[in-house]
C-alpha cells in the first residue's frame, strides 16, 4: 500500500471517529438556547479518538492487504 493509501485510510477512520465522540459529554446550560451546548470540545476527545483511529485503521490495512481479491 502506498502512503498516500495510509494517510486517507487513516484520516477517513479519524474523521467518523472523532464525529461519534463529538457529542459524548456535552450538556447544555439554562442562559443559552437549548439547542446550545458547552463542553461541546475538548483536546481529550481528540487524543482518544486519535489512539483509537491507530489500530482500527492498521486492522482495516491489514485485511485490505492480505484479501486475496485483485482490486
């Protein structure tokens, strides 16, 4: 697999990962409107879903990899 490939598997896989954890502990205050949220972001979201993306996207290389299927 070229680099190229590894770098778009990844960032694909980081991408959907980081939009499931988005909401995760977000809470909503009585001042701003309900569809508002605050602690909507933190870098702690963005270091679990950057370990996760590693050997979910290592596994998703290995299988494309070692399929037996010439694409």
């Amino acid at each position: 697999m070229e680099i190229s490939s590894l770098i778009v598997t990844y960032s694909g896989i980081w991408w959907v990962l980081f939009f499931i954890f988005l909401p995760i502990g977000a809470s909503s205050e009585g001042n701003k409107p309900s569809n508002a949220a605050s602690g909507f972001f933190s870098g702690k979201k963005l270091l679990i879903v950057s370990l996760l993306a590693f050997p979910i996207s290592f596994f998703i290389i290995y299988i494309i990899s070692t399929s037996s299927l010439d694409i």
